[in-house]
C-alpha cells in the first residue's frame, strides 16, 4: 500500500491510496516468440516454460482440472516390466502441462531395453537437427543424451514442428484473471484498509490538534485490530460537520464473485474437464446433471485419445511400454 498525507493546515486533506496490485507474471511472460537457436545445437521453446510452471499452480481450477487427467490416466495404466505408476505419472504431467514429454530409452550393449526414464521436460532441449535433444539447466550448462534415446510425445501445434504446445494456451488470460482477482482482495484484507467508511469533516469549530489526534486515531485503527470503535466529542460542532461515508459497497463493485465464476467457466472450457469431477459446488438447485455420465464421456473424449498417443510410442520404442486399461467407474454392484 502507498499512503501520501498532506496535513500543513487545517484546510488540507489527508488521502490514502491504494497502490496498483501486483501480478506474478505480467504480459509479456507467456509471449510466442517461434523456436530460435541457442549456440547452434539446440532451439528453445516457442513459449515461456518456467511461466507455465508457475501458473500450475496459480488457480485451484487450472491446477485441479490437470490434476484430474492426470489421475484419470494414473488409474487406467496397466503396470509393465518397464512403465510404473511413478514414471508414468511424471510422464503425463510433463504432457499434460507443457504439451511435450521425453521417454528416454536406457539400453544395453546388444540394444535391449533395461529401462525408461523420465526427464523434466522443462530442461529438455531439440536439437537443431531435429534428432539430438539435450538436457540444459542453466546457461551453457547443456548435455546431450545419446542418439536415438529420446521419444518425444507432442501436442501438436499449429506454428511449428519442433515442440509441441498444451491446448489450454488460450485460457491463459482468464488464469491470470482468476488469480489476479484472488491477489487484490487479499491485499486489500492485509493491508488493513477495509475499515468500512470514509470520515468527512467539514466543521471548521474544531481545533487543529483535535483534527490530529483524531487522524491517529484512524491510522491506528489499520492493520491488525482494524475494527476498533472510535469515539470522538466535537462541542459546538455542526450536525453534518462530521459524517461517515460507507465505502463497503463501493468496494463490492469490482463484482469478486462473478469475476471469479466467469474465469473459471474458462478455464473449465479449455480443459474440457466437466466441473462435477472437481468438486465444484453448482448455484443453481438442478446441478450438474448425472457425475457418471460425465466421467464416461469426459474418459472417452479426452482420456482416450491420450492412451492412443502414449501407445503411439510403443512402435518407436519396440516394446510394449505403455499398456491402458478401459475406465470404469465401479457400480454399487460390484
């Protein structure tokens, strides 16, 4: 908060402002930018990782809506001699996040596969030769892994054939939305400033010591313990020389909640993830409509076709690495 006061006299106002709120990425983060050479080996990537990893977790619907393919895929993978619950879960996410993932094959000396690794996608790097991908952390901190162990799985995107891209890009602005509405408000409860009222004084009888005390009093009353009474005693005042200015509906105009519900709707619509399968509470009395017929459709249209891509890989790989089950949710039958 930013507080500028001008009391040289009695006919000076004493103003407080708020400052602007602080957002955690700003516009230019998330840029496309096209897939450029770094050092001539590898290209980077056509939008800003580390802020896509950031915002994973910037909104409970962004994050959960993720979090539920991801779960979703965890439950109908079928364990193989090569493919665990842990590596595959670290496998989708990177997927599901970024939009690219790279099982890296380990093989022995006649070419058998021992295992399968999962590198952070975050710190994989194409090169550009399209064959060679890299594993960089830092400014010429790069390595290469050996050729022809890395597979790489895309989203595909409509720019470019290096890297892939996540389909929820579009959504990125309501993500912001959604969570730059959460920061005002809980700046605006922190910082102390939601006393309620606005206190106007006119009343020239009053003293200008009077008039201090009492701005101390009101700069005091901030912060913790915000909601303390004042009492003050103005003899010969005039009945409207001092008066309290409610600012508690000005402050509902920023419409939180319907901010709030419009961004989430938005970003329940590019994951295409139904809203009954992240808990969130319906407003009006019908609700959401039958939960199971949801998951099936929701395991059909969007979990399926992710099995298809995963299983894609078995062919390149030359093992049966990635092996689904179908999703069905257990009756009370059962």
């Amino acid at each position: 908060m930013t507080i500028s006061e001008t009391m040289s006299d009695a006919t000076e106002a004493a103003v407080f402002s708020f400052g602007e709120p602080e957002a955690v990425l700003n516009q230019y983060d998330l840029l496309y930018y096209g897939c450029w050479n770094m050092s001539s080996k590898y290209y980077e990537l056509p939008f800003d990782i580390s802020a896509l990893a950031k915002l994973y977790r910037a909104t409970p619907h962004h994050g959960s809506a993720l979090q539920v393919k991801r779960n979703i895929l965890l439950r109908t993978l079928k364990p193989t001699k090569w493919m665990d619950h842990l590596l595959f879960k670290k496998l989708v996410q990177d997927f599901l996040v970024f939009g690219n993932c790279y099982p890296t094959a380990v093989r022995n000396r006649l070419g058998d596969l021992v295992s399968i690794n999962a590198p952070l996608a975050r710190y994989v790097r194409r090169g550009t030769d399209l064959k060679s991908y890299y594993w960089v952390t830092g400014w010429l901190s790069e390595e290469q892994f050996p050729d022809n162990s890395v597979y790489h799985l895309i989203e595909p995107s409509l720019s470019q054939e290096v890297y892939g891209e996540p389909d929820y890009l579009g959504a990125l602005q309501s993500v912001q939305l959604n969570e730059a509405s959460t920061l005002f408000r809980r700046r605006y409860f922190e910082n102390g400033s939601h006393a309620g009222f606005i206190m106007y004084m006119t009343d020239t009888a009053q003293q200008q010591g009077d008039i201090d005390n009492l701005r101390k009093a009101l700069k005091d009353s901030k912060g913790p313990g915000n909601f303390r009474n004042l009492f003050m005693y103005a003899p010969n005042g005039k009945k409207e020389g001092l008066q309290l200015i409610p600012v508690s509906e000005v402050a509902a105009k920023d419409d939180f909640r319907h901010i709030k519900d419009i961004s989430r709707d938005d970003q329940l619509a590019a994951h295409r993830v139904p809203p009954q399968l992240m808990g969130i509470i319906p407003n009006n009395t019908g609700g959401f409509g039958d939960v199971e017929k949801a998951a099936n459709v929701f395991a059909a249209n969007e979990i399926e076709p992710i099995h298809m891509m995963f299983k894609s890989l078995n062919d390149q790989i030359g093992e049966k690495v990635f092996d689904f089950s179908e999703y069905r949710l257990q009756s009370n039958e059962d």
